[in-house]
C-alpha cells in the first residue's frame, strides 16, 4: 500500500487481516472521475466563486454607509435634544 494513508491507524489494536487487505484493495482501485468531469467541475466552481466575490471597493462602501449612518444618528440626537431640522 502507498504510503499516503494507513488504514491501520483508523481499525482497533486486534482487527483481522483480511479487513487491512481489503481496505488497502479498495483504496488502491478507487476509480478516478472522467477528465472531462473534472475539468467541467472546475470551471463551474471558479464561475461560482467569481459571482459570490465582494464587490472591489468594499472598504470604501462600508465606511459610506458608516458615515452615513453616523450622521443620520447625530441628526436624530439632536433633533431629539430639541433642536436641528427635526426640532
């Protein structure tokens, strides 16, 4: 078997043989997907992650709204203290 997994690790001090032999078979003739799959899956990942992006200027956006978010609170304090537009 390959030296990238030992399937004794994950099996219990007395585990037969024949268990090991036949977890080692089956990880040696696992199928791989079709090339073709693959690369479809690849490229349909990459177009998921290119949608879920933020957009570029995120920092900028947050702090316009913060600032604007900001102001609509001193606004409302003071027209709540009796004065400003609101007052």
């Amino acid at each position: 078997m390959s030296d990238r997994f030992d399937i004794r690790q994950d099996l219990e001090p007395g585990a037969p043989e024949e268990l090991v032999t036949l977890a080692e078979r089956l990880l040696d003739q696992r199928p791989l997907p079709n090339p073709v799959f693959r690369g479809e899956l690849r490229r349909a990942l990459a177009a998921q992650s290119e949608r879920t992006r933020p957009p570029e200027r995120v920092r900028a956006l947050i702090a316009r709204f913060a600032a604007a978010g900001a102001a609509l609170l001193i606004v409302g304090a003071v027209s709540a203290a009796g004065a400003g537009p609101l007052g």
